[in-house]
C-alpha cells in the first residue's frame, strides 16, 4: 500500500461517533406496562449500554429506568442503582412495586446493601463517599442537573466516580441545551466522549475567559446530531411517530407579579460610591441582597393572590415556591393568621418528617405545599395542584423550570396557573428568565427536529454526520508566492525533493483547537498520540522536502490539562514541545535548539485560572509556573557529514549581519545607558501599558535584581497601580534564546479584525517569523509553511526578500491569505503593519 493510500486510511478511522455498550433485548421481554414510546427508548437505551433520557415531563423517565436497569440485572445478575434527589426515592419505590412488580430498597450506606437487585440512593450519600458505587454493575442519574447546586467543581468529580461502571445512564427532563457544559459533562460520564475532546471538537474559546464557550457556526447542526446518537431529547410521543393521545398538555398561563419597593438605596459599589437607585445592572450578591431585602412585600403578595381564589380554601390546593428559610416562616405564619391550613418541608426535617408532610399534602389533608425547588422541584408529581406561586424569583431558571413542571406535565388535565411573585428593582432578574424560557423552548423544538427526522437510528445519524474527508485542491500563485487549498500531506509529497531553504511553522496544539469540520484537519484527533500518528505521514515529507544543512523551525506550545479531567485534582502540563522535540529526532532530524518566547503570566491566568493568586495563598504546592512558547530548531543532516556546512550554505555578508548584531544574538551582551531608574511614584503615574514597556527596557540595561523588582510591585500594589488583567512589571530577557519582546499584536488578525473578517486561531506573530526568515535563510530563499493559516509566513518572507510557499485547509483562510499576497502584488512591495492598516476594501 502506498503512504498515500495508508494516509486515506488512517483519515478513514477517524469516522468513528457512534459508541455502543450494551446488547440487544427482544421486544416481547420488555415489561406490558410500557407505553409504545417508552419501549422505544428502552430498547435503545439498553443496546447503547450508555445513553442518556432527556424526555418532558410527565413521559415516564422513572419507569423507563427502572425497565431498562431489570432487563440488564435479569441477563447479567448483579445490583443496580438509581441516584435520584431525595424527595423522588418514594416516586421509584412506588412506581417499582406498584407498575413493574419489582422492590426497589433505598439505602444511605455502602453497609445497607445486602444482595442482588435494584436500589435508589440520594445524591449527597455518593458525594460524600457514604455509598461505594463500585458495588454496582449499572446506575442511573435521575434529574442529573440537581448537580448544578454541589458547584461545578464537584458537579465534575462526581460524574468521574463511576468510571469502573459498566452501564450508564442519565435521565432528566430539563437538560438545559442552552448549557453546553453540562451536555458534554453528561457525555464524559457516559463515556461517550471526553470532555476536553468535546470542547475541542465543537467550541470556539473566548481567551479573555476559560468558561466562556461558542459554538462554531460550522459545528452547530453537527453538535445537535452527535448528541441525538447517545441522548433522546423527546417533546411528545409524536417525537416517535406515535399518538399524542393521552399527552395533551393543558395551557400554562404566567403571571409576573410586580411588586413596587422603595427605590432608594444605602449600598456601596465596589468602587466605594453610593448607589441612588437599586435595581440597575445585578450582580447575584445583588440578586440575593434584594431578595432579603423585599420578603414582606413579596409574602403579602403571595397572600392577595391566595385570598383572590376562595377555591383554595374549599377543595383545590396550591404549590407555594420560595428560596430563603425567612420567606418560608413568614409563609408559614401568613397562613395559619389566614387559616389557610398548609405542610412546609424543609431541609432541618427528618426525611421521615419530611415524607410524611407530603404525603399529608398527597392525600388532601392541607391545602398548600410549601418548599424550595432545591428540595422539591426535581422529579416529584405535584399535579394534583393546577396552582403555583413563586414568592421570589431568580437568576436559576432550571430551579424555576422545574419547579412549575411539578405541575404542568402529562396526565394534568386542568389549565395551569404560575405566579411569579418579583420586586420592581428586580426587572433585570425576569428578563433574564424570559430570555432562558424562550431559549429552553426554542432549543428543545430544535431537538423535536431531530428526532422526528432520524428517530433513534444512530446510525442514520453517522451517516449523516460523516464529514468531508479529502479536499479538491486549488493552487494561486504569482512571481515569488504559491499557496495551495488543501490537505498539507498530499501537498508535500508533491512537492520536489531538496527544494525548500527553510521551513517555518506553527503546527497544531495536538487536538487543542479544530480549524476546519474536515477529517483531514490535524486537530481533528482524540489525543497527543493519535495527533503524532497523524504528523507520522508530514513530518517525513518534510525531511524529504527541505535542502540538506538547512532548519526547520517549529513553533509550539505545551497544553494545559485540567485537574477535573485528568484525575489528577490539580492543573498539570503535558510536554507537547518535548513531544515535538523527539517527534522530529525520530523522523532524522538533528535537534539544534530551542527558542523560548516569553508570555503574560497574568493573561494566561485569566484565561485557564490554573495560576490563580488566591489558590495558591492556600496551598502553594499546585501553583506552576506560566507556560511559554517555544520554536524548535531541528537541522536535517547535510550530504558531507564530515563537514559542518549546509550543502546550499546560509551567506551572510556584513553589510546585511553586522557584528554588532551577531554579539547581540550569540551573547547577549547589552549595556546600560547610563540612564536613572524611573522611581516608584513616577511609574505609578504613567499608564500601565508605557510602564510596562519602561520597565522591561531598563531591567535590560541593569542587573536584575529580583528583591528590588518584588519590591518595585508591591509598592506599585500599594498605589492600587498594579493591574489584575495584565503582567505590568515583566523583565526583558539578556539570553538570546529567550524572546521577551515579541509584540504579540502583530498578527495578521490585527487585519483581520479591522476587515471585520474571521479570526485565525492562532496566528504566528510577525517577530517570531522575521527573526526566524532572517537568521536562517539567504535572500531569494524558498520559505515554506505547511500549515500556512493566514499566510503570514510567505507575506513575511516576501518582504524581507524571500519566496513564499504555504498550504492551508481552511477555505476561508485560503482565501484570506491569497488576498493578502495579491494586495501585495499590486503594491509592489510587501507591507508592514501599518500598510496593512492603510489597505481599503475587504480580502
């Protein structure tokens, strides 16, 4: 087989989405009591093995799970669990006993588990280790997002501890696709995916903020699909091609209750400035604060509107939703002055106590229930009531979602009523529900789309999903330029052996980021080893390609991995650049060095929070250190090895390379001006980005003094002058391997950015490429850059007298970078940043 067959090969195996684990199960064996659409997704559930629920309320998750987990435990023997909240353990019981004739047990305690069969836990008892679930063979999380109140942190720990579990499910109504999140941690704990693969493969990163993810316009209809092959999103029974009959949802009617507060305000800004009028822009604090501060107006509230409905005092009752332990005594006391007879549960109560309120409510003995969501809004069925009223509102909108489909679900056949009870300041917090509301509903069509289009065929859905895979490619060019649209393999070994000067690049992060939605892209891979797998077919095309002496300059970078994910609990590096490094030993390069390019420490921490100031105050044993960049100097062996010299020799004359300069590259040698130090006072007032600059200008006339530079900082700190966003204080470097002055604005984004055009996502910085274009080549060189991105390496090439040769994948920037090199053509020369500002008209 030729390399480029077995390259088509190795791209063939990357079309690989849908994952299954378990087996198939024959229709007639499923229980009698299902309905049509609940053998669907039984069926499939089990033959998936891992797979997650994500069906409106009222569908039957609960006797779904309870099915699909007798089927396993009836072919493989063994124990199964449910982890469900705490108020949902007598729904399972219930619904075992009474629907599939199977004892489900409820047990705290790894202790209490004695024998085969089915049980159901809450979740603390396995967030606090008191239940070892490595006792099971399958679990299922009901009403998941419950898990979203432990705090992220937590949230993602608890979902890795079931790694050693063979079958996997997740059952919820209310999946929040507008939290992406929490969709891929589902996908992680189901192990359908990896959590760091997902966010790879489908988000675009926001470098001012670690949490902040997009979707790739490009990606979106793939993401939606890909989650269909192991999660069913079902509206309706219809979903499948089945009657609605029975499932007809009564309307839901909402009332925003404003409540008028008095405006005026005590409160102090972060800045220290009084606040005239509350209810502007709210923080959470905020949101919390005028929740405390609004109970006696919103309570009474609550009360006009339960005194407007004589029905609740005769044969109707309500659900009353409040957040705060006051809001509930105050309730409480409102009530009994009204006679309004009522069961409060609340989390000091026994569960015992607990239990036995619900059902005093269940059986009509009172007429309001009253509870926080936290506690009763997941999975419980309070239809019973057609009423609801919030006391409060919040920024949580799966809380309040929830909370109102305690009572608006199928098999409710009463026109339902919710009242939202919030104060006029808190205007912004009901925007943003609505905003959710609208989002929830909007999204949730969205999946409806999908399912009634592929129904459960996951393979239907692969098919589908199976991208481009191959790329017609398309060659411009003029004088002293070529770029080629397409796979950057193909392309090299189309290329001429021994006809490239000097090869500079940028390659992929391993699976860090996605450039294009083609299989071909490089960081279209599951890890580091499956990257190099790839680079295994370049790399050699490469040594093939490049004159014999001469450099290959690969720039790279390590990767952060996160603690969460790896297990390890604390961020760690992984050694990409040593990865490199040997990578390319391994293909016959010798290895020459290593350029190190200094970064924002400050930056980084803002956009991996690994760094973080108050962590380490706490423990400074997980604190590492920043992560640079580094250019890999790799040498491919001349023809004469008894010689020292390239077969095409890099000449340089003194004209071009001055002696001066050579001392300056080779030694490092630079001498003070003679110039003071500007003081403490006289730093503080000039602007942090001059300062910063000043700063690392005179640290390279001095001897550092590392005391003296601590000390500068913390005075500067005690000015309020030192920023959080950004390193101010940042020491040139003396060595010469160590660039500490590369001006990281100087991409061809910045361009870009004015065009209004799409971004490169990790653009080589003009400094980088000269200084590399200029040491190691001669004028009239050829410069190569497989991975060619905007272009800049043959835009930067060409101007400093060069030829320019690139390859790019991504269509867009192809087209980008053709522009460029052609605006340059008709220039007549190639411009620098500032040109590149001038230039009118869009590439």
């Amino acid at each position: 087989m030729s390399t480029l067959a077995e390259y088509e090969e190795f791209l063939g195996e990357k079309v690989a989405f849908e994952k299954s684990f378990g087996f198939h199960v024959n229709p007639f064996e499923l229980h009698s009591v299902l309905k049509p659409h609940q053998r669907d997704i039984v069926q499939w559930a089990i033959a998936g093995g891992r797979r997650a629920i994500f069906a409106r309320f009222g569908l039957g998750k609960s006797v779904m799970q309870l099915e699909i987990l007798r089927q396993i435990l009836k072919r493989d023997g063994g124990r199964a669990l449910i982890v469900a909240p705490l108020g949902v353990r007598g729904e399972f019981i219930r619904d075992g006993r009474e629907l599939l004739g199977v004892d489900v047990t409820f047990v705290r305690r790894t202790e209490q588990v004695d024998g085969p069969g089915i049980y159901v836990t809450n979740y603390e008892s396995v967030r606090d280790g008191k239940l070892d679930v490595d006792l099971f063979i399958a679990v299922s999380l009901d009403e998941a997002s419950v898990l979203r109140s432990f705090g992220s942190k937590t949230y993602q720990e608890f979902l890795g501890l079931f790694d050693a579990v063979r079958y996997r499910f997740v059952a919820t109504a209310t999946p929040s696709p507008n939290r992406y999140k929490e969709l891929i941690h589902y996908a992680g704990f189901l192990g359908v995916m990896d959590t760091g693969q997902a966010l790879t493969r489908f988000f675009q990163r926001d470098s001012t903020s670690a949490g902040n993810l997009t979707l790739y316009p490009h990606k979106e209809r793939e993401f939606w699909l890909w989650l269909n092959t192991w999660a069913c999103f079902l509206q309706r029974p219809s979903d499948l091609g089945y009657s609605d009959e029975g499932y007809d949802l009564p309307p839901l009617v909402k009332h925003w209750e404003e409540v008028a507060v008095d405006l005026g305000s005590e409160q102090m800004d972060r800045d220290g400035q009084g606040v005239l009028v509350r209810g502007a822009k709210m923080s959470m604090v905020d949101a919390a604060r005028e929740k405390r501060e609004t109970i006696q107006a919103r309570v009474a509230r609550v009360m006009s509107i339960v005194n407007a409905h004589p029905s609740f005092w005769l044969d109707d009752q309500l659900v009353i939703w409040c957040d705060l332990n006051d809001e509930q005594d105050l309730l409480e006391k409102s009530l009994a002055a009204a006679g309004i007879s009522y069961s409060s549960v609340h989390g000091s109560l026994s569960d015992e106590e607990a239990e036995r309120r619900l059902d005093e409510w269940r059986a009509g003995e009172t007429v309001a229930l009253i509870g926080k969501p936290v506690m009763l809004g997941q999975g419980m069925n309070l239809q019973q009531a057609s009423t609801a009223i919030f006391a409060g509102v919040t920024f949580k909108f799966n809380d309040t979602i929830q909370a109102v489909h305690r009572i608006h679900r199928y098999g409710q056949d009463r026109e339902c009523h919710v009242y939202l009870i919030h104060a006029d300041t808190e205007g912004e917090v009901k925007n943003t529900l609505e905003q959710k509301w609208d989002e929830h509903e909007r999204l949730a069509d969205t999946m409806s789309d999908v399912i009634r289009e592929y129904g459960l065929n996951p393979g239907r859905i692969t098919a589908e999903l199976t991208r481009s895979m191959g790329v017609k490619r398309v060659e411009a060019s003029g004088e002293d330029w070529l770029i080629a649209h397409n796979d950057c393999v193909p392309e090299t070994m189309s290329m001429d052996e021994n006809s490239v000067d000097l090869i500079v690049t940028s390659i992929p992060f391993s699976n860090h980021y996605e450039y294009t939605p083609s299989y071909n892209d490089f960081g279209h891979t599951d890890d580091n080893s499956h990257f190099w797998a790839q680079m295994d077919f370049l790399t050699p095309e490469l040594h093939r390609i490049l004159k014999p002496g001469r450099i290959y300059a690969c720039h790279v970078k390590d990767r952060i991995l996160f603690g969460n994910v790896t297990g390890a609990g604390i961020p760690t590096v992984s050694p990409f650049h040593a990865e490199a490094l040997f990578h390319g030993m391994k293909h016959g390069f010798d290895y020459m060095g290593m350029i190190t390019v200094t970064t924002d420490v400050v930056r980084e921490n803002n956009q991996t929070y690994r760094l973080g100031y108050t962590e380490m105050r706490k423990d400074g044993s997980k604190m590492g250190v920043g992560s640079p960049e580094y250019v890999l100097l790799f040498h491919k062996p001349q023809t004469d090895r008894s010689k020292g010299y390239a077969d095409e020799r890099i000449v340089k004359g003194i004209a071009d390379y001055s002696l001066a300069r050579w001392q300056i590259d080779a030694a490092a040698d630079w001498r003070s001006s003679g110039n003071r130090a500007l003081t403490v006072d006289e730093l503080a007032q000039l602007k942090p980005e001059d300062r910063s600059r000043l700063f690392s200008e005179q640290s390279l006339r001095e001897v550092y003094d590392f005391d003296a530079h601590v000390k500068l900082g913390e005075a500067l700190q005690a000015r309020k002058a030192l920023p959080s966003t950004f390193k101010s204080l940042d020491p040139g470097s003396w060595h010469p391997f160590v660039w500490s002055d590369v001006n990281r604005m100087l991409t061809l984004n910045g361009e870009q950015a004015r065009r209004n055009l799409e971004f490169h996502i990790c653009p080589l910085q003009f400094d980088i490429v000269d200084r590399l274009i200029e040491r190691y080549s001669n004028r009239g060189d050829l410069v190569f850059d497989p991975f060619g991105g905007l272009g800049t390496v043959p835009l930067r090439a060409r101007k400093l007298g060069r030829r320019g040769r690139a390859v790019e994948l991504n269509p867009t920037s192809f087209r980008d970078a053709v522009n460029y090199q052609r605006e340059m053509d008709r220039s007549g020369h190639t411009p620098s940043l500032f040109d590149l500002l001038d230039m009118e008209g869009a590439a």
